[in-house]
C-alpha cells in the first residue's frame, strides 16, 4: 500500500506512479522499485526499495517495521526527488536492498506444495524416509482412511480442473473432539517416481527463547515468511474440542489459508521443522490470527 499521507494527498499534484518512473532509472533497475511507509507497495518483482520513512510521526508510533539494512548512501538525485516531493516533517529516506526469501526453493516434491486430493484437498508435504521406505505426508484430516486413493490436482483458470492418481493412505492420525491430544498426519505410498528424495528433520529445542525464521510452502498460499514462537506444547482449537501434539506456534497467521494444510514448514537451512495443521481465525475477520505447526521430528519418533 501507499505511504498514508500519499493517500491523504499531501504532496498535491504530485503523481505516484510518476515517482516510481522517476525513481527506477536512479536505482539503476529496468522495473521494480517501491515506498515503505504504512506497509509496502511492490512493483513486478521485488527489486531494491526506496524507503520515506514516516515513523517519526506520532500516528505511526505503533506501527513495527521490519529491520531495514541500506546498501549504499542516499544518492543525491533520488534525495532532490524525495524532498521535491514535499513530504511530511521528519521524513527520511534511503536506498536498501531488496527483501530476502527465508531460506531458499524447498527441496521437497515434484512441485513445492502441490494440491492433493483424498477425503478433501490439502497441501503435499514432505518426503521423509522410513523403515518401509519413502513416504510423503500430508495433515490427517486432508486423508481419507487407509488405503484410500489421493490424487495430485491442477487446478485451471476457466477450466475444470485435472486429478491425477497419485498413490494411497498409508496411516491417518487425527485429533477427536474430546479426546486426547493427537497428532494431524497421513503418509502417502506414492506411486510415481519421485525426484527429490527424503527430506532433512530439523531437531531444534522444544523452547524458542527469540524466533525462528520460517518458510511456509502451501498449496494455495505458495510460499509465505514468519515465525515459530515459543514452546513445542499441546494446543487446543478455539472451544477446547480438539487438541494437536507437540505443535509450534507460527505468526503471522495470513501466510496462511485453507487447503495448506499438510504444506511444510522449513528453517533457514531448507530442512522441515513440521506441517501445518490447523489455524485460529481472528474474529469477524476470516484471516488465521496464527497457524499450527506439527513438529515433524516428534512424528517421526512417537509415529514413523
């Protein structure tokens, strides 16, 4: 989004989308570039920033921003262009580098978190290897019982979409209203040839005293940044019904949606942390307020 006190037009005549022409042969770019102030504006790929940074304004006081790093000084021709812009008091503003992924591409599956299909579509989790062999996961309430089929889904604009047989329920565990706390995973016998292999298990300590950067790969959010928080702990859904085992807290919860149920969870280093299980939505808003994250390592030791 805009800076606010653009959209309270306090540069006059002063055109937006003129400031970013102006703007993107000074950071040396072909496209790309834009203004943090109240949140961010992108333009095409997310190219170095140009920040004004308002934060000064006591109306901002509340806002946090992420940590910004400059790659260089201000360089005098884009400070003439900030300040011919008239900006608010206290306005400042420098060049920083652009937004970094957490962690790169996962090595996880044909393809990062593809849709799937068994008693309801989720997210294709990681691969991990077993006594039986490799096996790929999903969440528990995505899976039919065992031996039920799951297809891969491709989903088309203004066309119907496609399943293709995928493999079978191997196991399914999920958590009953009023009973005790349970993991919320299914793995899959995959029938086609796999080209990543088992995934590596990060082994963490169960209480985060600072946060852990985390990459969420979701079958209809695509890859989403936050955090885990906190302790590995049991939590419950928002009546106390239904509990899931040594889950993680992770924030903030609008990376991610429905049907990324099952998607991985990775660390800095790409190995799996867990997979999503559950989210709690903020009221009369229908966003996930934070997100739960089934430890994949107390899977593999208590399940697999």
């Amino acid at each position: 989004m805009k800076p606010d006190w653009l959209y309270r037009g306090e540069l006059g005549a002063a055109n937006f989308g003129d400031f970013i022409e102006r703007v993107k042969p000074l950071i040396g770019r072909e496209s790309g570039g834009a203004i943090l102030g109240v949140g961010v504006l992108f333009f095409e790929a997310p190219l170095p920033l140009v920040l004004v940074d308002v934060a000064q304004e006591p109306e901002y006081a509340e806002i946090v921003r992420p940590p910004l790093i400059p790659v260089s000084g201000l360089r005098g021709e884009i400070e003439a262009l900030i300040t011919s812009l008239e900006p608010p008091p206290d306005t400042t503003a420098m060049i920083v580098s652009p937004p970094e992924p957490v962690g790169g591409p996962p090595n996880l599956s044909w393809q990062a978190g593809v849709v799937i299909e068994s008693r309801t579509r989720g997210t294709l989790g990681p691969c991990v290897m077993t006594s039986a062999g490799e096996i790929y996961l999903t969440a528990g309430h995505v899976a039919g019982p065992p031996s039920s089929p799951v297809h891969l889904v491709e989903t088309r604009f203004l066309l119907p979409d496609q399943r293709k047989p995928l493999g079978s329920i191997l196991m399914r565990s999920v958590p009953v209203a009023g009973g005790p706390a349970e993991y919320d995973v299914a793995s899959i016998a995959v029938d086609l040839e796999s080209r990543s292999g088992p995934c590596e298990v990060a082994r963490v300590e169960p209480f985060q005293h600072t946060p852990l950067p985390v990459t969420l790969t979701g079958a209809i959010s695509g890859r989403g940044f936050g955090e885990v928080i906190g302790a590995l702990d049991t939590y419950t859904d928002a009546v106390g019904e239904r509990r899931w085992k040594n889950s993680w807290i992770m924030t903030p919860g609008a990376i991610g949606a429905e049907g990324d149920s099952g998607g991985s969870v990775t660390l800095n280093d790409d190995s799996v942390l867990g997979i999503l299980v559950h989210g709690t939505k903020v009221a009369n808003v229908g966003r996930f307020g934070s997100l739960f994250v089934q430890d994949l390592e107390s899977i593999e030791i208590e399940l697999l």
